[in-house]
C-alpha cells in the first residue's frame, strides 16, 4: 500500500518503475546457458539486482570480464565480512585470494544465504575467469592481489585518521575504479582513466555506503566492524555505538554531516572521469551509481533516521535514475539538483557548515559551468505543475488492469 501511496503523490513515478520491471525481467531472461555462466549471471542477480541490470548493456566480452570481477570481489568481501573468520585463518586466505582464481578445485564456506552459496560453488566463477581474454585475467588479478593484501591490513588495524580511512576505501573501492579502468581499456573503447580520477570513482560510492550503513554495520553479529575514522567521530562522541543512542541525537547529527562533507571532496574528480567516457553503455554503467550516491548522501545529510533505521531513496526515484542517466548533462543536472537539495538542508550553526557549503558551492559551480543544465527536465525538484485527481484515476484504473491480469500462477 505503501508503494500505491507513492505512486499517487508521484505519478510520474509510474513509466520509470514500469521500465525498470520490464528490463529487470528482460536481464533475467538473458541468463547464458553454459552452466558456469548461468551460475555466475544468476549469482549476479542474487547478490546485486541494481548492478546486474546496468551491466546487461555493456557490449558482451566485456559484460563477462566486469561480472567475474564483480562476483570475485565479492567473495573475497564475504571473506573479509565475515566475523565469525577467526583471524588467523582469515588473514592468510585474503592474501592468497588471488591465486585461488585460477583454481577450480578450491572453495570456503563462509558467509550466509546468497553469499555462502557462492564460495560453496566459487568453482563455477573460477571456470569462467579461465574462459576469459588474458587482459582481463590479468587486470582481475592484480586488483585481487592488491585488495585481499589491504583487507588483510585492516583486519588487524583500527581506523583512526581520516588518511587511514581514505586508505581503506582505496584497497575495497578505489582498486575497483582502477580495475573497472583498466577493463574498459583492455576492451578497446576507453583511454586508461588517471588512477586518481577511478580511485575516486570508487572512494565517493564506498564513504557513502559506509554512512548509510552505519546502523547495520555496528549492530552485527557477532561483532561490529566499522570503518568511520575516529579522527572524525571522535570529536562527538567517545565511542561509535554512542552515536546510535537518542541521548546524542544532536552530536550524531552533526558527526554524519561531517563525514557526508568528507566524502563530498570526491565529486569534482567523479564528473572529470564520467565526462571523458564516450562509450555510452560504459557511461551509463559508471554514471547510475554515481547519481545514486549523491542522491543518497542528499537524503542522509541531517538525518537521525540515519541512526535509527535504514535510509535509501524511494524505489521510484531510482527506477527515474536508471531510465534517466544517459548523458553527461544527465549528470551534471541530477548532481546540480541533489547538490541543491543538500544544501538546503545545511544548518549554519553546524560544526561542519562552512566546509559543507564551500565542497557544495564547488560542486554546483562545476555543473553550472559545463553549459548543458538546462538540456534535462529536473526528476529531483518538483516543478510548478500540479496533477489533478483525474491522472491519479487513470493511474489507478491502469493498476487495477495489470492486477487483474494476474492469474493463479502469476503474471500472464
């Protein structure tokens, strides 16, 4: 009823959310049918529903290499996650991650639900990386090598400064850019991007996953691992979980929009590198969760919800987000417009304001000086046009006729 309710105090919300269904089950019939590639593209759906539909754009060769690097990272992630790993036997396996690749014998049981069943069968990800193009082997494994070797790091190290911060984000996010980089390139379509501009590709997603998820991740069992630099926290609160009791709601606050002002720093290089991809499969797979990061951090700023539940845009907004990203200007306009509705949100009395406003002001001046706001409709910013009860009727005679479609078994 939710997801109704939505839909009429935004029926314009409709056409994107239909799309979005309609591609969603296009991706999932597109499953190749050698069983190691169906396990791994069926994984993909699993583990990842949003970045297996975008990834089902790119050009086929590499649609493959970028989804065995996905899912290889992605168990090498449930290893490290994994805090029921005891150190001693996690620590080596991390660090040799990148040769059990080439291994279709080898396997961990570690993780739970979709997670465990991909390293129970990591033999059917191990059987296609070898299928792959040497390049991409090899730029799969230097990143593996380099990631497994920083999480091992982590694993027995603190994240006390912000530089210590940054540098985590670099082996679990940045080596990503820098992979997905040297990917594109090895495919033949991009120049190599400057590791600078895809370590930031990665570190802006990261810090905002990191923010969001700060209720799940101190709450996990059967310990917490958490990644917000005391260097930042510490100047609110004297331990990290304090952060999520009511008593220090305002210190709280004023902690979050201090780390959302950190991760801002890395936008500027984010619009340099998505300016400079003209594969337009490759832009849109880079420039979606770039959007979704901005749009997420908007929402987050100032908001105690952050610490009390789960906070992510309305599925709506992201299916707007997917059907709407498709060029540079695209871009420019949904950051302009998150950027916008940040800001509006910055109290001047925060610890943090003046820094959050300067990285904001450099963010919309970025996008004003590309030219091409104005080539978009905002999806962000309500216009002035009001919809009449009639479009909320039809919306709802056009549900009752998609819902009376359905069958016994389900959709005809």
């Amino acid at each position: 009823m939710g997801s109704l309710g939505a839909l009429v105090k935004h029926p314009d919300d409709f056409y994107p959310l239909l799309k979005l269904k309609m591609a969603s089950r296009h991706a999932e019939r597109q499953i190749p049918s050698e069983p190691h590639w169906a396990f791994c593209f069926s994984m993909l759906h699993k583990v990842s529903r949003s970045f297996a539909l975008v990834i089902q754009q790119l050009d086929t060769e590499l649609k493959n290499a970028v989804c065995i690097f996905y899912l290889v990272l992605r168990a090498l992630d449930t290893v490290e996650d994994d805090t029921s790993v005891a150190t001693d036997i996690k620590v080596p396996i991390l660090k040799e991650f990148y040769r059990h690749i080439y291994d279709p014998d080898w396997h961990f049981s570690c993780g739970t639900k979709n997670y465990k069943v991909l390293m129970d069968e990591f033999h059917h990800v191990s059987t296609a990386f070898l299928e792959l193009e040497k390049g991409y082997q090899e730029a799969i494994e230097d990143i593996t090598k380099r990631m497994g070797a920083g999480m091992a790091k982590f694993i027995c190290k603190e994240v006390e400064t912000v530089d210590d911060y940054d540098e985590y984000c670099h082996y679990v996010a940045g080596l990503v850019g820098l992979g997905l980089s040297k990917l594109f390139h090895a495919c033949g379509t991009e120049d190599l991007a400057p590791d600078t501009l895809s370590n930031s590709m990665g570190l802006f997603l990261q810090k905002t996953n990191i923010i969001r998820d700060y209720l799940e991740d101190i709450n996990e069992i059967p310990k917490s691992r958490m990644f917000w630099p005391r260097q930042i926290w510490g100047k609110y609160v004297n331990k990290l979980e304090d952060l999520k009791y009511e008593e220090n709601s305002v210190k709280a606050v004023q902690c979050l929009n201090d780390m959302i002002t950190n991760a801002l720093i890395h936008v500027d290089d984010c619009l340099k590198y998505m300016s400079a991809l003209p594969d337009p499969a490759i832009f849109r797979f880079c420039a979606i969760p770039q959007v979704m990061a901005i749009g997420t951090l908007a929402l987050c700023y100032n908001n105690i919800e952050v610490f009390r539940g789960v906070v992510k845009m309305r599925r709506s907004l992201t299916a707007k987000v997917i059907d709407r990203t498709n060029t540079m200007a695209d871009v420019y306009g949904a950051f302009y417009d998150f950027s916008c509705m940040l800001k509006a949100k910055v109290d001047k009395n925060d610890p943090s304001a003046q820094k959050t406003s300067s990285r904001l002001d450099s963010i919309l001046k970025t996008c004003r000086d590309s030219g091409v706001l104005n080539e978009r409709k905002s999806y962000i910013i309500p216009n002035q046009t009001n919809y009449t009860p009639l479009l909320a009727v039809l919306l709802f005679i056009l549900l009752a006729i998609i819902f009376g479609n359905r069958g016994p078994s389900g959709p005809n």
